[in-house]
C-alpha cells in the first residue's frame, strides 16, 4: 500500500472520477448558474459560468408567471396516491406469490412478469379506448388506475418476500396467526428496505412521468408540473432564464427524496435486476 | 440483497419448496386465502394491462374509428402500413435511436461500473453523481439539452469551437443531427441506472478470481477480458433485454426535444402510435402499429435470449 506507485494511480484516479462526474453534472451546473441570470445572459459568448449579478427574484417571479404552485400540487396528488396504493397493492399480492402456495400461482405470476416486457405503448390506445368510455380522460383517476396496479411493484415485492426465510412465517403460523396476520406482523416490518425502495421509485416514477399526463390531462387545471414547465417552454421560448428557474424547481423535490433514500433507490434496482 | 449470485430466471420459475401435501378442503382454503392477496392488484392489473394487451391483437385486425362501429378487416391494416411512407420513417428513426442508445449505453455502463467497483474513500459521492440524471425529470433533462445543444451560443458548440471544429452541427434544428442529439442525452440520462445494474453484477464476482489471475500474469485488460466479461453474462443479458424494450418504446424525450422533428427526422414508432390511436381516433390502424412494436421487441429479446442460451453451453 505504500509504494509511491500505488499512491500516484490512486491519485490519477481520484483526478479521473472528478472529470468524468463533473462533465456528467455539467448539465445541471449550466441549469442551475442559468436559473439566476437574465435572458439575454444565458447564451453568451463566452459562457459565463459566474454570473454577474445573481438574480434570485427569478425564483419569486416564477410564481405569477406560471401557476406552478398548481403544478406541483397535482403532481404531489397524482404521486402520493399511486405511490400508496402501488405499496399498499404490490407488498398484498407479493404475499401470495411469494409465500402461499396454490395451484396456478406460478402461471399467474409469469404472465404479470410477461406484461413487464410488454411496451406500455403496445397498450396505450385500448386503455385510452376504456378511459374514454367510462368518461375517465382527463380526469386524475385515469392515471390513478392506470399506473397504481403495476406489475414492477409486485415483482419486487416478491423477490424481496423470496429472500425471507419461510420458517418465519411457518412459525408465525404455528402460534396461531392467520396469514394476514404474518403479511401485517411478520413480513412487512422485514420488508421496510423494500417497501422504501418500492415507494421511492414509484414516487419518482410517476413525478417524472410525462406521458401519461401528456395524453389523458388536457385542462390545465389538472397539469402536472412535467406538463406545466413543457407548455411554459413551448409558450415563452425565449425567456431561458424563467425556463431554467422552472426547471430548478421541478428537480429539487426529486433531488431532496433522492438524497434522503438514495441507497433505497440502488437496492431497489438492483434487486429487481437481478434475482 | 443484492449478495445472491444474478440469476434472471431460475427464481422466477423455481419458487419455495414444495410442502407435503394437505388435504382437499385445506387446499381448496389456502387457494382463496392465496387469491385473496393477490386479488386487489389483479383486478387493477387484469382491467388495465392484460385485456388492454389482448384487445390490441384484436384491434390490429379491425377498422374502428373514434365514431365507426369496429368490422373485422383482416390484414388490411398492414397492408396501410406497409404502403405508408411514415410508417417506415419511424420504423427506420427508431431502429436508429435504437442502434446508437443501446451499444453506447452499455459500454459507457459498464465502463463505469468499472471505474468505480472499488473501494475508495468517497467512491460514494461519485456514484451519486453518475446515477442522479437518472432520475431527474425528464423535461428538464430535455429543455436544459435542448439549450446546451443551441446552434448559435449554445455551450455544446463553444466547446466544439474551442476544440478546433470549424463547422458545427445544426444539432436539433437539423435534420440530420436532431437524432444524435437524442441520442447523446439519452445515453447521459441511462447510463447510471444501468452502472448500478453493473455495479452489483461486479459485487458477485469473487475476489480470488482476480487474485489466481494476477498470479499467472494476467494484465488489468486480460483480467477484463477473461474474468470481468464472462462473469456478468447474466447483468448483461438483463441489461441488453430493458435496453432494447426502452429504446424501441422511446417517446418522452423524442416528444419534448424534438417533438419527432424536424420534419419527421425523429419521429419514432411511439410517436405514430400516439397520433393515429389518440389524437386521430383510427384505432384499428394504430394497434397494428402497436403490434409491430410489440413483435419487433419479442423478437430481438428471443434473439438474444438464444445467444445466451448458446453461450453457456
């Protein structure tokens, strides 16, 4: 460990993986440092990466240009429930797939694994057919019951439940619970990593989601901020600092969630990407 | 969770071992009991997913517009689709977008994957940093590229320009560099969530593998080559089948970058389906797109599922 050798490749390497996050972060150094400038400062040449003078009222004046306040509260509706629900869902029927076991549980289970393969795309237009007939387009139920049942969250509830030993439910279960009982008590509480990294994708997931609402939310009252800032974009092109500060503000929620349960995140992917 | 050797499909078909069987009426108990919990998300996931996947079949094969009754048609709307130079626009876009998003993402995974598999202090922080576009929306992914990729000031071509090109690309404006343009942002927005796919692949690669090999001679490449490939068949496997499903089901960030333009030189199947099924109404015509779509994937990921198969032999 102490060879000169080794010190300076350490130190080349350090040097490396500084460049090469930095240029990965470039795009978001440029947004932020275009978020505090006026208009006619964004594109200048050269790119002034220390503005002059920090225009921080961008982020007050945001709020009477666009109803973002709105945005940001659909999309914190739309998030929560899916969010809940694909939890409260998912963590259920893992239950059955992973821990009892009855005939044409294994069927059932490859077609939900089956569907994860499937473009959403191939689908879209009979479920928008459904909507349309039950007078659920441009409604925030549509997206509820489109995105609230999916089969991602079933699966890695299931592959996390496959990890815990059966004895532990076997047991519960000698003492008397019913299996209820062991998904509520004993399962569940087990499964905390997994249900946070379940809840955190989803939450992301569906803050991020631009075609969904894209397709099924046409009033305005009802936009999420996905849909808000590209209408504001398509609107006022040319306001690139306004449009920069909009941006800031629908990255920060994720960047606080992701800061907060970051290794939830790389569980969850991991996870679900290989067992 | 993530200590278990990577196995795509062994736990997917073998679950918990078989207890000695009971009798009828506790079967017949632990079945309802077993449908009880998975009923509230199969309701859910039979109305949205699978009778909508089922319906497309049978809507390819039919003429229905928004106000027409459905009439079976056959294969009429392939032949419409085989005729119509659109179609093969997108076709052709998507293949592209495919052709450049896949390989460019998976080697630039890997690579980082890599580069950061070791123990370092603050390797964290770097991880961090290359996973986080992922998960950052996409609308300001795509805006903020759209800015960086400015023809006339834009950072993107006052670096191409400090670098010594004197000529540099119209980037979304221009027909042919729209697509790169794409291509570029997708690849810096997935690469970290594939990284982190390839990071835990490296964690189940033993140790004293590297060790033996370094022991006869063997250099960092050859380790890489001989060691470091072959062990993360089965990440790359993965990895390969969500690259293909993702690429050929593009469309958010085709939609807000480029809006399928210009022209229609980024125009990709998602897109076609979206405007002839919702925005047009002609539903029949849109699922046979749909199912194009759909057999082109099942198709590349069975061909990829082969060679695997023969690659383990």
């Amino acid at each position: 460990m102490s060879r000169p050798g080794a010190t300076v490749r350490r130190i080349v390497l350090y040097v490396l993986l500084i460049v090469i996050s930095l240029a990965v972060l470039v795009p978001f150094g440029w947004m932020l440092v275009s978020s505090v400038k006026l208009d006619a400062e964004v594109f200048t040449v050269p790119i002034q990466w220390i503005p002059q003078e920090l225009h921080w009222d961008n982020f007050t004046k945001i709020w009477s240009r666009v109803p973002l306040a709105r945005y940001l509260t659909n999309s914190l509706i739309l998030s929560v429930t899916i969010t809940a629900l694909q939890v409260l869902t998912g963590s259920f029927a893992a239950y059955g797939f992973a821990k009892v076991r009855f005939p044409g549980r294994d069927a059932l289970f490859l077609a939900y694994l089956a569907t994860i393969a499937v473009p959403w795309q191939a689908y879209m237009v009979p479920q928008y057919i459904m909507m349309e007939r039950l007078g659920l387009v441009d409604t925030r139920m549509s997206l509820i019951l489109l995105q609230a049942f999916g089969a991602f969250g079933v699966f890695l509830m299931r592959q996390y439940y496959l990890t815990i030993p059966d004895e532990l439910s076997e047991a519960a279960r000698i003492d008397g619970l019913s299996e209820y009982g062991i998904w509520a008590r004993v399962i569940l509480p087990l499964s905390k990593p997994a249900l946070a990294s379940l809840a955190l994708l989803t939450f992301v997931n569906t803050w991020n989601d631009y075609m969904g609402p894209f397709i099924y939310l046409t009033s305005n009252d009802l936009w999420t901020v996905q849909i808000g800032l590209r209408a504001f974009v398509g609107q006022f092109d040319a306001e690139y600092a306004m449009i920069m500060t909009g941006s800031v503000i629908s990255v920060l929620p994720i960047l606080v969630i992701f800061l907060v349960g970051q290794r939830y995140f790389v569980q969850g992917i991991a996870t679900s990407g290989l067992k | 969770m993530a200590s278990t050797p990577p196995n795509l499909l062994e736990p997917v078909v073998a679950g918990p071992p078989r207890p000695p069987a009971p009798g009828p009426a506790r079967r017949r108990r632990t079945a309802l009991v077993g449908w009880s919990f998975i009923l509230p998300n199969f309701v859910g996931f039979a109305a949205l997913t699978l009778i909508p996947i089922v319906a497309t079949l049978g809507l390819a094969f039919m003429q229905w517009n928004s106000y027409s009754t459905p009439e079976w048609v056959g294969l009429d709307n392939f032949r419409r689709l085989w005729a119509s130079e659109t179609f093969w626009t997108a076709l052709r876009n998507t293949a592209y977008y495919a052709a450049g998003h896949i390989p460019l993402t998976l080697v630039a995974a890997l690579g980082f994957a890599v580069l950061l598999n070791r123990k370092l202090r603050g390797i964290g922080i770097f991880r961090t940093a290359l996973f986080f576009p992922y998960i950052t929306s996409l609308v300001a992914v795509a805006v903020v590229w759209n800015m960086l990729f400015s023809p006339d000031a834009g950072p993107v071509n006052q670096f191409l320009h400090a670098i010594g090109v004197s000529e540099t690309p119209g980037w979304t404006t221009s027909t042919t560099w729209a697509m790169p343009a794409v291509i570029i942002t997708s690849v810096w927005r997935d690469l970290g969530y594939y990284m982190v796919l390839y990071l835990a692949g490296l964690q189940t690669i033993p140790g004293e593998l590297y060790e033996a090999a370094e022991v006869d001679g063997a250099g960092p490449w050859a380790r890489f080559w001989h060691i470091t490939v072959p062990s993360l068949r089965p990440t790359t496997f993965f990895v390969l089948i969500m690259l293909t499903i993702s690429s050929f089901k593009v469309f958010d960030l085709v939609q807000v970058m480029t809006e399928g333009g210009p022209g229609r030189s980024t125009l990709v199947l998602s897109q076609l389906i979206y405007r002839e099924g919702v925005r047009e109404g002609r539903f029949g015509y849109s699922s046979a797109v749909a199912l194009v779509l759909f057999v082109i994937v099942l198709l590349v990921t069975v061909i990829q599922f082969r060679i695997q198969q023969r690659g383990e032999k």
